[in-house]
C-alpha cells in the first residue's frame, strides 16, 4: 500500500509500504478522509515521535476492509469512524472507564501505525459505526470535536455566563460551535487570523465579540466587555505561558480557566499570576483527549449524535481538502503558516 512514512524529523516520504495485517480482535481500515492535526506537524518537523519508521495521523475514518480472529462479522464493510487512543484496559483510569488517562496507552499515529496510508489495522473495540448521513469527512473531524467537547462538559459552562475562547485552531473553533449549539450566548473570541474571524461570524458570533489580537489589545477589550469583571470561565486554547496568564488575569473572581491547548514551551507562573489564582480564589483545570466508552454518554457519542441530527457541520471548517498523492503540501502550508487554514483534510484516494 501507499502511506506516508516518518524515518526521523522532517525526513517524511510517501512511498509503498506492505499492508497491515490484523491480529486478534483487530480490524484493517481503507482509510477514506484524514485530517492533519497541529500536533502532526509538531511530531514530523519538530519533536519526532516514539520509533520510526511510523505512519502518522489519528484524526481518520473509512470502511472495515478486513476481519482480524474474534472480530464480529457484522463490521465487515460498515462505515467507521476511529478512537485513536488504545487503553491498556488494567490501571486505576482504565477500571474506572476513564480511558483518556490511561497510564500505559498506545496511540494510532504516534506509537502504532496511523491513518496517512491506505490501509490500517485498529483494534475492535476503537471503532464506532457511521450513521449513513454522517460523511467520512466529518467522521474523520470526531476526534477533535471529542475533545473540544470534553473540555467543555468537564467545566460545565451556564447560558448565563460569560465565556471566552482563547485561540481559534481547530480545537478553538470547535469549541465555539458546540457551545453555541449548546445555547450558550455570551461567547467572547481571541484570535490572530482572518479565516477564523469569518468563520466565527458564520457560526453566529457578533463581530463585536471577536478580538483580533493581531490588532487589539485583548485584556482592555474584555474589561470593557464584562464590565471589568471578566470572564465566568476562560478556555485556554493556546498553550502558551502569556495566554494561561492572560486567562487568569481575565477570569472574574470565582471563575474557571480551562486549560485545553497543548503546550507549546515550558509553562510558568510568575507571582502576580499566583496571586490572581488566590485572591480571585478561580479553579484551574486541565484536559486532554476525550471520552470514549462505548455508552450514549461518552463525548464520541455526543458528537455523533449531532451530526445525525444535523445540529452541526463540521464541514465548514475544511479550508482545503488535498488528494492523498499531494497531502504533504498541506504539511508544509500548515509548518510554514504560508496560508490562513481552518481544518486540511486529506481526501485518500490514491491515483492509478
């Protein structure tokens, strides 16, 4: 098969690899749509990964092309979407269900074989059948909409309150969306790019209640904007040190920062950050990757849901969409910053 293989940093080739066979209790995915995540361009042009060779990316969704032994027969050919995260099943996360925290996991994309290929082998019990209307494209987005929407149900926002989301990524602006499909309305954006601030403004969010930190100074616009108490909860959608403490100077008193960007450098505190931490007596919380159980309840679920439903569409995030063969210009686009993009999506087909 066609994928692309990491052989060290930046050494990123596509080239023709041998299919994946499955094992017990796994399945080959012909992986239909990908999407590149930030964090696939940190681990190819930067930081690296576990071992190499490796084929990244975790952000996929195709069609159950194989059957590993143990596998129900009915996933055969059903349209799928992927967790990427593989609990170990044994530590105290893992018996509690709460498998984002599992302490020994394995992850698609990182330390096991990814979806930039044609084909790839996941575990059963990672899958999670399409309802027919949902699109590969959309399916492949699950991920990150999972995590956006952990952080949010982690921190539990009121219509009532004041909300600011920090850092418009992918992450960022998914966010945006399911609070707004939640009915939240006091929504206050910061971002430094103009294809967001468009696509903010065709999710509904007033241009008055977008700051573009390119050209504004983001504190005083919030003050004027919250009558100088700030915000009931601020996500943090950057990972930066001067954006955690630009969020805690921003939190009213009693207020909640949810801290949702990976980090960027390492993270400090200086002491008047310290002192806004007590004085305004805020709860600071982190989260990372998102719940899958299998249950109605879990954040995969919740976005589903609203995909079959209609409640949201993703889709208007897609700012390119790249056949398989050139999915390497979208890395270099997105290392680069030689264009504004929302979500690039890999369309895997390859050519004849």
């Amino acid at each position: 098969m066609k994928a692309y293989v990491l052989h060290q940093i930046g050494d990123f080739r596509l080239e023709t690899v041998p299919d994946p066979v499955p094992k017990e209790n796994e399945v080959i995915v012909a992986v239909k749509a990908a999407g590149i995540c930030g964090s696939d361009i940190s681990r190819v042009y930067k930081s690296g990964t576990y071992s190499y060779p490796l084929i990244p990316g975790h952000e996929f969704a195709g069609e159950v092309a194989e059957l590993g032994p143990g596998v129900e027969a009915s996933w055969k050919n059903r349209r799928v979407g992927v967790f990427p995260l593989i609990p170990c099943g044994v530590c105290a996360p893992c018996q509690r269900k709460q498998y984002e925290m599992c302490r020994n996991y394995g992850y698609l994309g990182s330390r096991s074989a990814g979806g930039f290929a044609e084909y790839v082998a996941v575990p059963e019990k990672n899958l999670i059948a399409l309802p027919d209307g949902v699109s590969f494209e959309a399916a492949a987005m699950l991920e990150p909409m999972a995590v956006a929407v952990h952080s949010m149900r982690r921190i539990q926002p009121e219509k009532n309150e004041k909300i600011v989301v920090c850092g418009l990524g992918a992450i960022g602006m998914f966010l945006v969306m399911f609070l707004r499909e939640a009915g939240m309305e006091e929504i206050f954006t910061i971002g430094n790019k103009e294809l967001p601030k468009q696509i903010m403004a065709r999710m509904g969010i007033p241009s008055d209640h977008f700051c573009d930190s390119r050209q504004q100074e983001a504190d005083s616009w919030l003050k004027e904007r919250t009558g100088g108490l700030g915000a009931d909860v601020f996500f943090e959608c950057v990972g930066k040190e001067d954006t955690f403490a630009q969020a805690v100077r921003n939190a009213a008193p009693g207020g909640r920062v949810m801290t949702v960007g990976n980090p960027a450098s390492d993270m400090g505190l200086d002491k008047n950050t310290y002192w806004k931490i007590l004085r305004n007596q805020l709860t600071i919380m982190g989260t990372w990757n998102s719940s899958f159980t299998h249950d109605p309840e879990d954040d995969w679920h919740y976005v589903l849901k609203r995909l079959e439903e209609g409640k949201i569409c993703p889709e208007e995030m897609i700012s390119h969409r790249l056949p398989f063969d050139c999915l390497e210009e979208g890395f270099r686009m997105m290392r680069d910053k030689t264009q504004d993009y929302g979500k690039v999506m890999g369309e895997m087909e390859v050519k004849a």
